[in-house]
C-alpha cells in the first residue's frame, strides 16, 4: 500500500536566490512500487484463549493497527512518484498566471540562498558519497525500467483521447445535458431518407464509445497489475485479520460483562437512591411550586381582605411580594400572565384611597370637638397611613394636611363667633345676618371675651396639630435611622466578604495541599453559617399557611424576600409593631426623608402663621369702624396684654416666632400710641392755658404717687378707699425730704409721667415711640411754660395782671420738680430698651439741659427785676441826712417784699444764692452811684453816711430769714486808692 504522506506540488522560483533544493534527476523522482507492510507484525502464538496473547486495552491502546489506517482507495490508486503534473493541472483551476507569479518575499522571513547553506554542504558531502556507494553497491528491489515511464506516457497520451466529460465528478445520464452530450438525439433520427447515414453514425459512436472503454479498463488493469503484489499480499493477510479480530471481539466480551456485574454490583443501587432522592427533590420543588401559586392564587381576596380594614401596607406589602414571586419564581405561567397587570392597577387604586382615606383621617382629626383632650387620634391608623404614603412615594401628603389647617382655622373663628353671638340677647341674629356685623355690634367686653376663646381654641388647635404632626415625623425619622443602619450593615457585610474571599482563597491553597475536596470544605463552611433560608420572614405569601415537615429543604426555593435573611433588630423607641412596617421597599433616599421632615416642621409653622393670620383679619374686621383706635388705655393694655400671651403661647408649642399677628399689635399700639399722646398732649396743652401760676393744693393722692415712685415703682397707685380719703390736702409736694411748691398742671404732668412709663411697662413693644413721645411732651411743658411765664404770655391767656416774683418762683420751682424725676425716667426706659437702641436715651440728656437753662433764665430774671429797681432808687441816692435815707429805706423794703415772696417757695440754698447775685448787682449800682457823688471812703461826714445808710441795709438783709449767715462784702463799694 502507498504511504499516505505526499508532497503536494509547490510552485518552483525562476531566480537563484529561492529557497535551495538539491537537484534530482527527473528519472529519480519516482520510486519502484514496494509491498505494503504487514498488517498484524506480530503473529499471534500460543494459546487463543491466553489472556497474554489476547488484544488488551491497556497495553496496545499506544500500538498501530489497521484502524490507524485512514488511506482511502484514489490515495492507493494514485502513485506518488509519478512524474510531476504539467502545469495545465493547477492553471485549469488556480489561472494562468500560476506558474510565472512571483511569490513575494516575506517581511518577516530572512532571505535565504544557497551562500546560507554551505556549511551544511560541507557537513554532508561525505554522508553523501558514501550513500550513492551503496546505492551501486545494493541496487534497489525493483529498479526503475525506462519503459514503465513510456508505458506510463503513453496510457497518459491514450486517457487524453477519453472527452473530458466522462472524467467529470459529477458526471450522470440522468441529466439531460450530459445524455445529450454522450448520446446526440440526430444519430437517432431515421426520418427524411437518412437512415443509413444515421446507422452508420450510431454504429460510429457505438465504436467511440467502446474504444474508450477499453482505453479505460486497459489503464485500470495496467494500474492494478503495477499494484498486484500489496493487492495480493493483503488479500493473504485477510485471513490473519479475520482472527485478530475474533479474538478482540471475546476480550470485549469478556470486559463487558465485568463491567456489567460491577454496575448491577456497586453502582445501580447508588444511583438509584440518586435517582429516587433526585425525584423526591423534584417532587417537593413542584409540590412547593403548587403551593406557592395557591397562594399566589389567593393574592387579590387576601387584598380585598386587607384593604376592607383600612390595613395598607399590608396589602402593598402583599402585592410586592407577589409581583416578587412572579417575576422571579412563577415567570412564564400561563395562568398567571394577566396577574402582574391587575396587582399594577390594584397597586394605583391603593394609591388613591390611601389619599382619600388620609384627607379623611385630617379633616376628622382636626375638626372634632376642641373640648377633647390633645390626644392622638387613631395612631395606628395614622402611622399605617404614613408608611403606606411613603412607601409609594407620595410625599405631598402633607400639602394636604396645611389645606385642611387652613380650613379649619376659618371655621374655629366662625364657630366662636356663632356661639358668642348666640349668647348675647341684645344682638338680633335675624335681623343682622352677616356674622361680621353681628361681631361688630358687640362692646368691648364682649367681643374680649370672644377674642380670649379664639385664642384659647387656637392654642389647642396647634398642640393638636404638634401631637399628629409629632407622630408623621417620628415615622419619618424612623424610616431615615433604619436606611442608616441598613447601609451601615451593608458596608460592614461588603467588608466581611472581602475578609471572607481572602480567607477562601487561603483555605483553597490548604485543601489542594492536603488532597481534600474543596467542594466539601465549602459545604461544611455552609452549614457552620446560618442561611437566609432558616431565618423568619417578616412577610409571607400566605400568612396562615403553616409549613410541613418537607418544607425545610425548599426553603431556599421559596425564599421570596431579600430582606428576610435580616434579623429583625427592635428599637428602644419604636412602638411594638411599628419596626416590622419598616422593609426594603422603602426606597426613599436620606436627602428625600430629611426633606420630607423638615418640610413637616415648616407645616408646624405655618399652621401657627395661619391661626396669626386668621386673628389678624379678625382684628382688622372688628377695627373698621374704628373700635380698636376708641380704646382707653386700660382696654388697650387688657387687649394688647392678652395678644402677647396668646403670641407667647404659639411660640411656646411651635418653636418659632409668627410675625404677622405682632406685626399688627405694633401697628395698633402705633395708633394707639398716637391718640394716647395727642389725648395728653392736648390735656396739658389746655391745662397750662388755664393755669394761673399760683401756688396748689397737694392732694394725698398725688403725695402718695410720689412716696410711690420714691419706693422705686413706677406706676399708678390704686385708689385707696377709707380713712385715706379723709386726709387733708398739703401745701408742699415733699420729695425726697424736699418741699415743692407746685402748681396743679405739674401735678397732673407726673401722672401724665407716670401714666407712659406705666404704658410702656404693659406694652414693651411700644418703648421707642412712648420714649420719642414723652419727650416731646417735655418739651412742649418746658417751652410752654417759658412762653407763659417767662414770656408773659399768661397775661393774655389767663388774664393776669402782671408777672410777680412769685409765679417765676413758682415756675423754677416747678421746672426742678420734673428735672429731679428725668434720671428716674431715663432709668426707667433703659431697663425697657434693647441696647441698640439706647442712642435714643439722649432725648433726656437734651430735655434735662433745657430745663437747667430754663431755671437760670428765670433766676436772671429775678436778679434783673431788683436790678432795675436798684438802678431806678440808687440813681436818684444823695448822700445827706437823715440818715438811713430815704432811698435805703425803699430798697429794704423791696428786698423784703422780694424775701417774703420767694422764701417758702424756693429751698434756703437758692435763696440765698439769689439773693448774693441781688447784693452784688446792688453793691455794684451803689459803687457807680458814689464814684459819681465823688464820695470816698476818707472818714469824712459823707462817708459816715453813706456808712450809716450801708449799716442799716446791711442789718435790714441780714435780718431776713435765712440771710443771716450772708457775707455780704460792703466794702466793696469804695474805690480801691491807687
């Protein structure tokens, strides 16, 4: 038999830098036909039966035998060394160009030439000759004839006469092409005369057909004969196969039937318990499967169930769990594949009525009777309602919630007004419809005690909103804590992994090393850790199914929850039953729940703006008709007084301030404030009108009010009732130890004073404008006064007679009353001020430089008036006798009638101060006087009368009461000699 590894032809380089072949003569190419190798080298010997010399697998599975034989019929048939094929053979096929195309050097391929194989010539010239020594020493078995090559040119020479046709693979009669191609249709037709013809062309083919038959068979048998020996040889070696394989096919025999007693021995019975625990295991999986779609069957009447309870997040709950399921655990059955769009739509109805139902939990909650208590109302519901919202992501809920405290707020003034008014007989209700005017024909009192129980309801209606308020927000940040400690968990569980895998990749090092099967290391790490699987679920498909005994090794199948691997961790400050609601479908971020209660604190404010509002508008209504301007100021105090308590209040429960109702007390106590001024600044205008400047009365009520403010209380005393009505009135105001001679307008000032410190004390909001308003008062008192006094403007006003020393005493007098009680004021509204706005205290500090200017005025202006007088007497003073002179006489006098009108009005001090400026203006008219009698002080007769006159002025001044400590320095009079 041939071998079957040819040399496939390979297209030869014209040039002689191609890779180098050693040149062989064409004749040399082809080989003498050999006999093929045996095919069993080895004869079997001995025993047949021998298990030695029978085929075993073991030891001949590496030996060659016929099956390793993969030579087909044309490889045998078709000798390789034949001479190479003329180029026609690959030009019919691969082209013309075939043979004389380049083949273009490789990049990465050195160039090689005969220069690169020298050493090798070198190496094996010797091998070489030696070879073709013995080629002529030992000439091959079967040389090669020349005429085999003619032979073999000529059956070429006769096969290329066969049409090429009949060489074609694909070549068949049945095509009509080719039969018509064969066989022509016109050496059949015998029709038109031409039969002969026609015979002869068929007995022509017939030949032709013939003659390539035998060139055929002649090549065949030619080509067999070549090969007749291996032909031969292999049909002699059939025999000897025939046996090989007899003896094969009993070692099989024999193998398969050892391998049969050793599966019905030591394999059918184990995996036939695989088999049957398999189909036990199956078997659950499908029993499992039939009762998780009965209970997924029972989903909707379960909902319905739930939803019927007002139980939400139950039935959310519910649904998720089984869309869970269907998506994971029953996807594609049939039966079920409308169910996941009805649990949608179910899902978007439970949306709906959660809402509804929440509007109609706030409108119950918030508009029950406020008699009730500040207690919750249904928490449960309330807390079910508020997972189930945030559990779908409805977060305008609260939106809601401030739409019905608004309406509800309206409806709390309505109604106290509808019970107020129903309680007043005097108010017709069917006459005055609207509720407004119903409101506005109430008097002060009554409309107070209206006020009182809006505020009183309003108080109760926030502490009610806190307390609900409280609980959605607890909700809220409970949810927030346990995503915090969910991911917290998580984070600690990634890290854990991580140390795990390190751990398993060590592990697995130890087990290859110690030969274990690492599949049985893990099992056993497995069973050492509790699974998801044996942990309870928090949410069942089927709450009141109770699972079987077989169920616990599906569990890992049923497992339809990711959260029920979670250990269910209870809070100290969750209420029982509120941790369970709290599961992973909460997917609110932190940023959205943060938002979400801060968003529920600003509703707390707002529903405290909102009640602010509402009183705001209720006091507007009552101040149409200018009811709130028409306030006295004990019924402004009243009503401002209860304002700020209910503003405290709302700050109290709300934590923040509401500016809206303060805003609108401010803007009333301006008005007020501007009418409580004008009323006092119009009182005292009137009063220093009708004021004659004469020394008054005290009262025992104003002595009282004094004793009061000297006890460090600025206020009105009460009337007192009694013995102390009795009491007499005083001719001095004592302050301090000190008698002021008043008149009444500065009695009736300082409980003006006293009535805007007090003013302040019940309305601090209002210090600023009282403080800019009783200054301006002061002012106007201090420049009034200097107008009518000083000015002698009460000689038309009041319709004196003249000005006296008297009512300019009386005037200081009463000036350093209200100086001395300034720093008592300015005191007062500093304690009252913030610090910002202690710049307005210079108000005082101005007012109190006024008024010191204004006494000096005054006491220039008792020293001018005995000035002129000394000027009228001394310049008509001649120094002769008698002695004391007339002259003299009439100034004591007007010294002591201005003696007797000062002294019990003005304190010691003063007055001798004032009587010093008086004897210095005298000494100086005197002095004047003599310089121009030329008078000195020579010891003559004049000057003994002028001292004799200076004598008895000295003695009558010093004789006055409280002068006698004067010195009175008369020697000044006299001119000093040069």
């Amino acid at each position: 038999m041939a071998s079957s590894h040819r040399s496939s032809p390979v297209p030869q380089s014209k040039s002689s830098d191609a890779f180098f072949k050693k040149e062989v003569d064409s004749a040399k190419r082809f080989r003498p036909v050999q006999s093929l190798p045996d095919v069993c080298p080895k004869e079997p010997t001995g025993d047949p039966n021998s298990l030695h010399d029978s085929p075993s697998l073991v030891a001949d599975q590496h030996r060659w035998t016929i099956y390793h034989s993969k030579v087909n019929l044309p490889a045998a048939l078709n000798d390789p060394r034949l001479a190479k094929r003329e180029a026609d053979f690959f030009t019919k096929t691969w082209g013309l160009d075939f043979v004389d195309t380049e083949v273009v050097p490789s990049l990465y391929l050195p160039q090689i030439n005969k220069v690169d194989f020298s050493a090798y010539q070198l190496d094996i010239v010797q091998r070489e000759k030696i070879h073709e020594k013995c080629k002529t020493v030992c000439p091959p078995k079967d040389t090669f004839d020349r005429t085999l090559l003619h032979t073999h040119d000529k059956s070429r020479t006769e096969l290329e006469q066969v049409p090429k046709i009949f060489m074609k693979p694909d070549f068949a009669l049945e095509d009509p092409s080719t039969f018509n191609m064969v066989l022509p249709w016109s050496h059949f037709n015998t029709a038109g005369g031409k039969g002969n013809r026609d015979a002869a062309s068929s007995k022509l083919l017939q030949e032709k057909l013939s003659h390539y038959l035998d060139i055929v068979e002649v090549n065949i048998a030619h080509q067999i004969s070549l090969r007749s020996e291996a032909f031969f040889h292999a049909m002699t070696s059939q025999h000897e196969l025939q046996d090989y394989l007899r003896k094969t096919s009993l070692a099989v025999k024999m193998l398969r039937d050892k391998i049969g007693q050793i599966d019905q021995v030591m394999c059918e019975g184990s995996l036939k318990v695989l088999r049957l625990s398999l189909t036990k295991s199956n078997c659950i999986k499908a029993y499992n499967k039939l009762k998780l779609m009965a209970a997924v069957h029972q989903t909707q009447p379960t909902v319905q169930l739930l939803l019927s309870t007002s139980e939400f997040v139950g039935a959310l709950d519910l649904i998720a769990t089984t869309q869970e399921v269907l998506q994971q655990e029953l996807q594609g059955i049939h039966s079920f594949r409308h169910l996941g769009s009805q649990l949608c739509e179910l899902e978007k109805l439970i949306d709906k009525m959660m809402i509804a139902e929440f509007s109609t939990y706030v409108r119950s909650d918030l508009n029950r009777p406020l008699e009730d208590e500040c207690h919750i109302l249904e928490e449960d519901r309330l807390v079910s309602l508020v997972f189930g919202l945030l559990r779908q992501r409805k977060l305008h809920f609260f939106e809601l919630y401030g739409d019905e405290i608004i309406i509800t707020a309206k409806n709390i003034i309505k109604q106290c007004v509808i019970n107020n008014v129903s309680a007043i007989d005097e108010i017709d209700t069917d006459v005055v419809v609207k509720l407004a005017d119903q409101m506005r024909m109430m008097n002060f009192l009554q409309w107070f005690d209206l006020l009182k129980n809006i505020f009183s309801n309003f108080i109760i209606f926030l502490k009610r909103i806190k307390a609900t308020l409280s609980v959605i927000r607890s909700v809220i940040l409970m949810v927030l804590d346990k995503n915090q400690r969910s991911r917290e968990l998580g984070e600690a569980s990634m890290q854990t992994n991580a140390l795990r895998e390190s751990a398993v990749d060590t592990d697995v090092a130890y087990l290859t090393h110690e030969g274990m099967f690492i599949s049985d290391a893990y099992s056993g790490r497995e069973r050492k850790t509790p699974t998801a699987a044996v942990l309870a679920s928090p949410r069942n498909v089927c709450p009141d199914s109770e699972p079987s005994s077989s169920d616990s090794v599906s569990e890992p199948e049923c497992a339809t929850d990711s959260s029920s691997s979670k250990e269910q961790t209870s809070s100290g400050i969750t209420p029982p039953g509120i941790e369970a609601m709290i599961g992973e479908d909460m997917k609110l971020s932190e940023l959205e729940l943060v938002r979400l209660a801060n968003n529920i604190q600003e509703l707390l404010y707002s529903a405290s703006d909102i009640c602010h509002d509402r009183s705001v508008k209720f006091l507007m209504a009552r101040a149409k008709d200018g009811f709130l301007e028409k306030l006295n100021s004990t019924e402004f105090v009243a009503l401002s007084r209860l304002m700020e308590t209910f503003i405290l209040d709302t700050e109290q429960v709300c934590g923040r301030k509401s500016m809206s109702l303060r805003g609108a007390l401010q803007s009333q106590a301006n008005k007020f404030v501007n009418r409580f001024h004008e009323e006092r600044k119009t009182k005292l205008s009137l009063l220093l009108d009708n004021e004659r400047w004469k020394q008054a009365e005290v009262p025992a009520e104003f002595q009282d009010l004094v004793d009061s403010i000297s006890d460090g209380r600025i206020a009105l005393p009460e009337r007192k009732t009694g013995a102390h009505e009795e009491r007499k009135p005083a001719d001095f105001l004592v302050v301090d130890g000190q008698k002021y001679a008043v008149v009444g307008t500065v009695l009736l000032l300082i409980r003006i004073i006293l009535e805007y410190c007090q003013c302040v004390d019940n309305i601090p909001s209002i210090a600023t404008d009282m403080l800019t308003r009783l200054s301006d008062l002061l002012k106007y008192f201090n420049s009034r006064s200097c107008q009518l006094v000083l000015g002698a403007g009460a000689l038309q006003v009041v319709g004196l007679k003249t000005i006296t020393t008297k009512n300019l005493a009386l005037s200081s007098r009463c000036l350093q009353l209200i100086v001395h009680y300034i720093p008592v004021i300015r005191t007062h509204f500093e304690s009252r001020l913030q610090p910002k706005q202690f710049s307005m205290l210079r108000h005082f500090d101005h007012i109190m430089k006024d008024y010191h200017d204004h006494i000096a005025e005054i006491s220039a202006k008792l020293v001018a008036i005995m000035d002129s007088l000394f000027d009228k007497l001394l310049s008509k003073y001649e120094v002769k006798a008698p002695v004391p002179s007339s002259c003299f006489r009439n100034i004591c006098k007007q010294m002591a009638k201005m003696h007797e009108a000062i002294f019990e009005l003005l304190p010691e001090e003063q007055t001798q101060m004032l009587f010093l400026r008086i004897n210095t203006s005298y000494k100086l008219h005197l002095k004047r006087q003599l310089a121009h009698l030329n008078v000195i002080n020579d010891g003559g007769p004049q000057n003994g009368l002028v001292t004799a006159d200076v004598a008895f002025y000295t003695g009558n001044l010093q004789a006055l009461k409280g002068l006698h400590t004067l010195d009175l320095h008369m020697a000044e009079i006299w001119e000093q000699k040069r």
